[in-house]
C-alpha cells in the first residue's frame, strides 16, 4: 500500500486557516466517500483497501469494518459542516474504494442522505458509486437509484478472462453485461472502467476489451494504464520473471486503438484518459478535481482539498473511526504556496479537451508553445483561439508537454 505524504501536523479540531475557511463556498463543493473493503485484494492494487484478514475478527477494534462504517462517515459529515459552516448545497458526490457496493446499499443511501440534510443537494446533482459487476444485482442497484445515486462506475478491466485472471478480478466477463442491463433498469447512467497494459495482454486482447465495452453502450467510459506499483503481488510476479513488465510503446498502441475505437463509436475524449458519449455524460466529480473546486473527503485515507488547503485521513478504518471521537481524522495536510497552485493549475487544466488559457502560463512557458506545436504535443489552432490542447500525440506525451510549459528558463 502506498505511505501518506508527510505534510504539516493537522489540527486535532480540522480547523482551516483563515484564508481557507474565508473562501469557503466560492467555488462548488463536492464530496467523496472512501469505502476501503474488497472481498480478496486485486494482484495490481495499492490502494488502501482491506479485506476481511487484514481487518481481523469480527469482534476486533469498533469501526474497523463494514458494518460501521455509515455510522462513522456521518460523524464525519458532522466535523465537515463544523469546519466549513454554510456552504451552497453540494454538487457532486462519488463513492469510491475498495468496493462500495459490498456494504448494505441502504448505507449508502443512509449516509447520501446525511449530506442532504447537512448541504443539502444541487438539483442537478451528479451522485456515483464505484462498483464490481459481481457486487451487484436488480435490488441493490433500484434501492441506491431509489436513495437518490444517479449513476454507477462499473469495474469491468477487461472482457479477456486470462486478462482478468493475471489482475486477480474476481468477476466472470459475461457479468458486465447483465450488471449493466440491471443499472439501465433502475435509471443508473453507466461508466465502464477499462485497464490496458495488463502483463501478458495482447493488443488483440484489448480491442476485445474495447469493443465488448462499446457493445454495451455505456454512456461513459475511462481507460487507464496498468501501473505495476511496488509492495504488490503484480510487482513480485513481474520481478520474478513471471510476467513480462509493459512497455511504453505497447500502452502507446493500445491508447490509440482506444481513442480510435471509442471516436468511432461516438465517444469523445474530454480527459486523457475519460470519454463521454455526451457533454452531460461527464464526471462532474472528477472534473472538479481537475478544476481545482473543493471537496471534502470522508473516510480511511482520504483526502480532501478547500481553498489551497489539502489533507488527508489516517489508513486504517478503526484509527480513522477512533479518532473521530476525538476530532479530526485529519493525519497531516499541506497548505499550497501560490506557485504549487499554479503548478497544478497546468498540471492538470492540460490534460483536459477544453485545454488551457494561454495567459496562466508564466514567461518560459509561453516561450515553448511554438516549439510544442510544431512537434505536434499542441493543436495550433486552438493555441491561435488563446488555448493550450494537446494532440493524440500530445496526450501520449502529456508528462513531456507539462514539464516544457512549467520552465522558468530562457525556453
């Protein structure tokens, strides 16, 4: 599992600074909910997830498990309304994990109506819920559309079972199909989770994967890039010489065959790694992430963000539990320096299709534009309009684009 940053020690209140707490409500609030239970751990994971051994008995420390952990997201929801004080009512909700959908579904309906009675909701109001398609079914999905989720982020990976079985997945590839049917039939939108670069999986396989995907007419989908993150059981097998380590130039060709693939069937890439079928068939939620909005994250290790001020949750579910009979579960937080803001303003703001003003960028970067378009990373027409956007090209070397538009030098 990854380690936390260090950061600042938090306040055991979660007080802000006053400059934080002073801009609360000018930009939109969202708010994520970290449910960290898996039934086994995926092989590629690193996230902070536990399963049922690593939590212990059932009798083990209070708020250690899934039986508790609405009872302590709401004490937590608590905290965040002392902190924050009057907000504009929140505009985006996402439950992620772990697996969300192994906890009783009137849980998370249970805490998705605390934070209507806190904040209350926008009447447009985006509320997600990651899920496995084997951790699903008809009753779980009509009861969360019924408690107020509107759409559902599917983890199907892959439609390859040999694919699915190197990643430890625990679903069958015909599942995706009928979790899906099932979400249509309670009113769910659906996103499709897709990872290319799976050691050992073939280009072929991928098209497989993306065309299963298209097939399904999600009005979503986001594809990600396997990383094989040290500490875990894909990084052991592939030292061992069981499984070969991808290549930058396999997960190149399986970009593009996936933004080929999805432009096809009418999908357009608003992120590097998101399509949509429509513009209201976004993340809102993780757009914000990308804007810089603020949300407050609930839950083991979770991190939050409020006007230049970020924090983060101790790991483990009953320290996190504990604590908030304390205060803050807050484990350290950072307070972002104007250039760090303006870093991550580029950082970020590039990767997205509407792209990036030009005038954000400081002198050295305005200088390597030129150079960036005429490599083909930067479309020139949009940089002609007053905005940075990247090319295919450009969003297969995005780390190369920032670098080069972050410099301070001569250029």
């Amino acid at each position: 599992m990854p380690t936390l940053p260090d950061g600042d020690p938090a306040p055991r209140d979660g007080t802000l600074p006053a400059a934080a707490r002073a801009a609360v409500g000018r930009r939109p609030l969202g708010i994520y909910l970290h449910v960290p239970f898996c039934t086994v751990r995926c092989g590629y994971c690193d996230f902070n997830t536990y399963t049922p051994t690593e939590l212990g008995p059932p009798g083990g420390p209070k708020g250690a498990g899934p039986a508790t952990w609405a009872d302590a997201a709401l004490r937590e929801l608590d905290l965040a309304v002392e902190v924050l004080g009057d907000t504009p009512p929140v505009s985006t909700v996402f439950v992620g994990g772990g697996t969300p959908t192994l906890l009783d579904p009137q849980d998370l309906t249970r805490v998705l109506a605390g934070i209507e009675e806190r904040w209350g909701l926008t009447p447009d109001a985006e509320v997600s819920t990651e899920a496995n398609p084997d951790s699903v079914d008809d009753r779980s999905l009509t009861t969360l559309a019924e408690g107020g989720f509107t759409r559902v982020s599917m983890g199907m990976q892959s439609s390859v079972p040999s694919v699915l079985t190197t990643l430890d997945r625990t679903h069958d590839p015909a599942g995706v199909a009928t979790a899906v049917t099932a979400a249509r039939a309670a009113g769910l939108s659906v996103s499709l989770d897709l990872i290319y670069g799976t050691p050992g999986e073939t280009l072929e396989d991928w098209g497989t994967s993306l065309r299963s995907a298209v097939e399904l007419a999600p009005d979503h989908v986001s594809a990600y890039a396997l990383t094989v993150e040290e500490g875990t059981k894909l990084a052991a097998r592939v030292r061992r010489g069981e499984l070969p380590m991808p290549t930058g130039d396999d997960e190149a060709d399986k970009y593009e065959l996936a933004d080929e693939l999805l432009a096809g069937a009418g999908y357009e890439w608003y992120e590097i790694s998101n399509w949509a079928a429509g513009q209201h068939d976004r993340c809102r939620h993780n757009e914000a992430y990308w804007r810089g909005d603020d949300w407050w994250g609930i839950g083991p290790g979770a991190h939050s963000h409020v006007a230049g001020t970020r924090w983060w949750n101790v790991k483990h579910p009953a320290a996190w539990a504990q604590r908030l009979t304390e205060g803050s579960p807050a484990a350290a937080r950072e307070v972002l320096t104007a250039e760090q803001r303006h870093d991550e303003e580029v950082l970020l703001g590039v990767r997205l299709r509407e792209g990036l003003p030009t005038d954000v960028l400081a002198p050295g970067g305005r200088r390597a534009v030129a150079g960036l378009i005429a490599d083909g990373l930067l479309d020139g027409r949009a940089a002609v309009g007053g905005r940075l956007v990247l090319t295919r090209r450009g969003r297969l070397l995005a780390d190369t684009v920032v670098h080069q538009l972050l410099t301070d030098g001569e250029g």
